[in-house]
C-alpha cells in the first residue's frame, strides 16, 4: 500500500459535512520522523546545557538513544491503534525538502510546521514559524501534505504573522467547528486576526482567541481538550480569551477571562 493509498479513505467527503474535533476525528495516518538516526540529535547530546536553547531551541541537553527508543515506542502505539503510519522520509526523502530535516532535531516535531483540520481533510495551513532556527521545516511539511494530496489554505505570505501549530487547536463547541488559537511570544496577536478572514465561515464557525500569559510559548501547553468535556488545563497561564463567531463580534470584546 502506497503512503497516497494509507491516507485516502471512503470517508473523506463525510468530514466535510460533519465538525469533528482533534481529539475525537481517528486519523486515517499520522506523518512520523525520527532524527536520530540521521544524526541530527548527536549536538544535543555533548552540547553544554546552558547553550542547548541558543543552538537548538532545547531547553535541556537530550540523550539521543533515549529519544529515538521513545519515538520507536510511540510509533509502535500509533500502529497499534490500527492507525496507518507514514514517515516523512517516505514522502519527501528524494526533494531538497528533507535536507533540513536530517540536521534538524525540532523536526521530530512534524506538527509544528503543519496544521490540518479534521473537518476539512483536504487543506492544510502552512505554519509560519516565530523561530528563524525552524523556519525550513514549513516547506518541508509543506511538500509531505501535498505528496499526500492536501491543498494550501492561504492565509498569509510573511512571517510577520507567526502561526505554530501548536497554538492552533480544533475543537468542536456544541456541534460548530471551533478553532482554539494562542497567542502570545509565538504565535502574535495580528495573526488572529488575519486567520479569523481566512477560516470563518468557511473553514470554520467559529473562533477563540486565547491570550497566554509571558513565558508560556504555545497553547497545546496550556489548554488542551482531550474530550469534549474535559481539558488539561493551566489556568495561571491564561490571561484572557476573545470571540469570533459567524457574525463576528468587535475586535477585543471578551468571552471570558480569568
């Protein structure tokens, strides 16, 4: 079975006419990349802790062997699950694209760089990274979701408008199509506004705005839905939350705000 074949599925037309949220839309693949074998977590293990965030936007140093036997077991879950398996390697290995990637340890990382929407299967959003260090990784995962066959939603052509994936959230909010985006030192406050003209209403009904407090560096780390009842949340990491819906309401009239 081709990677094409893995990701196409019967059901394609049906999520377009029903809202699915992340958490409860079962993939038909998942796109994985381990960069260890490549080599690209061997600085990462010798740097100095203290500079392991300036070279490699890495917190800490990381033991390479750890971090690949953990990738293995998290694709070992995913298969188990009866989830298709795709490697980014086998979507882009003979492109320039997959250059980056064998040097680059934040492309473990693949959704970072590419967002998709559960209820529209056949568009992606190309990330535009706030970091010039991963800045490569949106054409690589660019190239991968069209070899899938995606199309590009577009929404901006500059990263004067950062978006990361992991500040954009699809939720489902009593039946209409939500889209959850952070923003803060990352993703930044203009970007909001330019994704709410490029989603509402046709990619989605509606959205809200979440304003995370400074030192907090994407929304997945603080609110998460994991169903539509309950989230893992931070709330100390949450300054305030803002409204769109199909008729939008003004710029900056508060849902809520703790």
């Amino acid at each position: 079975m081709t990677d094409q074949e893995k990701f196409d599925s019967p059901g394609t037309q049906d999520l377009h006419r029903s809202a699915a949220a992340e958490h409860s839309a079962r993939p038909r693949a998942v796109i994985v990349h381990n960069p260890v074998p490549f080599g690209a977590f061997a600085g990462l293990g010798v740097t100095p802790a203290e500079e392991t965030q300036r070279r490699y936007l890495f917190r800490n140093r990381v033991d390479p062997q750890r971090a690949s036997d953990e990738h293995d077991a998290f694709v070992r879950a995913i298969s188990g699950a009866g989830v298709a398996v795709v490697t980014l390697r086998s979507l882009v290995d003979a492109t320039p694209w997959f250059d980056q990637a064998r040097t680059n340890p934040n492309q473990l990382y693949v959704r970072d760089a590419a967002i998709t929407l559960p209820w529209a299967p056949t568009v992606y959003l190309s990330a535009r990274m706030a970091e010039p260090l991963r800045r490569p990784e949106e054409a690589t995962m660019a190239a991968a979701l069209e070899k899938l066959g995606l199309t590009r939603l577009d929404w901006a052509s500059t990263h004067d408008m950062p978006l990361e994936g992991g500040d954009f959230i699809p939720f489902v909010r009593e039946g209409r199509r939500c889209v959850l985006l952070g923003y803060g030192i990352r993703t930044t406050l203009a970007t909001v506004s330019r994704l709410r003209e490029a989603l509402l209403p046709d990619y989605a009904d509606e959205l809200i705005a979440v304003e995370l407090a400074p030192g907090s560096l994407n929304l997945d780390g603080t609110l998460l839905p994991v169903s539509d009842t309950l989230v893992v949340a931070a709330p100390d990491n949450i300054v305030s939350a803002t409204h769109w819906g199909r008729r939008w309401k003004p710029a900056g009239e508060s849902l809520w705000s703790v």
